[in-house]
C-alpha cells in the first residue's frame, strides 16, 4: 500500500449565484481594497490515505468528491493528488 495526499477544490459553478463572495467584495471595498470585479468563495479539502495504485487512488478522490463533498448540481470540483513523502 501506498500512502497518497490530496487535496480537492470545490467551487460554485460559475451560473450559481454566489451571496458570501458578493459580501466579501463588499467588505473588502469598505477596507479600501479597490478594484476586485469578482470574489467568489469556495472549499478546499485535504486528505491523506492508503491505495494500492495511483489509478485505484484516482479513482478513490473523484468518487468522493461527486458523491459526499460537492454538491454536483451547483458545484465543480477539481483535485491535485500526490504521494507522501
């Protein structure tokens, strides 16, 4: 078994409205920060665990992704995966 690191970004899809990156535009434009035209929010989840391939690990991290950490119908995901040192 190998040991594998990943780390799987969730974002809304661009169509869904985005009511927390609006308010943190707007906040960050009271702090004087100007000039940001979009600020979207999303999640970032790291994971470390054991497979015996770097295929079956693949495989491992996108059936998570689609099934339990994003919500496919207004979400996209993309993941970097990596062995441990």
């Amino acid at each position: 078994m190998q040991i594998f690191q990943a780390n799987v970004l969730i974002s809304l899809r661009p169509s869904v409205l985005d009511p927390a990156g609006e308010a943190a535009r707007s906040a960050a434009t009271r702090l004087g920060i100007d000039g940001i035209k979009k600020l979207r929010i999303g999640k970032s989840v790291s994971l470390e665990f054991e497979a015996s391939t770097e295929e079956e690990a693949i495989k491992r991290v996108e059936l998570l992704a689609d099934r339990l950490l994003a919500n496919p119908v207004i979400e996209d995901w993309t993941f970097e995966l990596n062995q441990a040192p």
